[in-house]
C-alpha cells in the first residue's frame, strides 16, 4: 500500500507552487499531526500544550523566574502567558509572586504538586516521541534537526 502524499491529504489537484511551498506546508501539515497527539496526552492529565511547557520550564529552571522569561523560552509564542500561569497557580500547579526588587515583575515556580504531574508524565511523553517518531532513522532525524535549525536561523523574529 502506497502512503498518501501530503498533496492527496490536503486534497490539492495539481503540483505545489514551489518546493519552498510544499515544505512549508509539509512542516505545518506534521506540526500539526504531531501537536495534535501530544494535547490528547496531556488532556488526560488536565493541562494543555502551554501549560506543559511553562511547567517544564519552571522546572528546568529550578528556581522563581520572571514571568515574561518563561514566555520568552515557550516552544509556541504565548501572548497570554499571564493567562497560562494562572492557569497553573489555580490548578496548585505553580505558584507566583510579586517581585520585592520590581513590582512589575512576577516571579513564577513549579510547586511540588506541578513536579508530579511532570513526573508523571515524563515516560509518556518520552513514549509518545518513540512511537511517533521511532520508525525515522537516527540519521534522518539529525539531517531533520539541522534543516529546521538552519529554517528557524533565516527567519528574523
């Protein structure tokens, strides 16, 4: 059985454009596939894609940090990520602070309840990336990191 091509997906009758054209909707067309499994994971565990990653951050992190760094760190641009992390506060998820040194800042950190919902879902997700992705040779996913490096380092934020 042949694969279905990205042109049969997207149910496009003639050739693409460009070969820019068709990359770049290859890329969204996967994004999208991909985030698409990663949100019904995290359903499961009442959060969504950005309250996952500005838990991972705090975490990473390891200590309060301004509110504006997690949204700088972000995977997706979080317009709202005052919206997000009080999300995380209401869940017990995060806990935030107004700053002594600035009272424009708001400091952010991971509680210990947020630590265990990441800890739990630490080999789902790590599972999750194997069955999605396992099946591509290493060597392909290194050719593919460098290509979407090279693709994020020509586009001027």
């Amino acid at each position: 059985m042949a694969p279905i091509t990205l042109r049969q997906q997207l149910g496009k009758r003639g050739p693409f454009e460009s070969l820019e054209q068709e990359a770049m909707l290859s890329i969204l067309r996967t994004s999208d596939l991909l985030e698409n499994r990663l949100a019904r994971l995290l359903r499961d565990h009442d959060l969504t894609p950005s309250q996952y990653n500005a838990l991972r951050i705090m975490r990473g992190e390891g200590k309060p940090m301004p509110c504006l760094e997690v949204a700088q760190r972000m995977i997706q641009v979080a317009p709202a990520i005052t919206r997000v992390v009080d999300q995380l506060v209401a869940k017990g998820l995060a806990s935030k602070e107004q700053s002594l040194e600035d009272r424009r800042v708001y400091l952010v950190e991971i509680t210990k309840p947020g630590l265990r919902v990441l800890s739990k879902l630490d080999e789902p997700i790590q599972t999750m990336h194997q069955t999605l992705l396992g099946h591509v040779p290493k060597s392909e996913l290194k050719m593919l990191n460098a290509i979407l490096q090279a693709t994020r380092e020509g586009i001027a934020e």
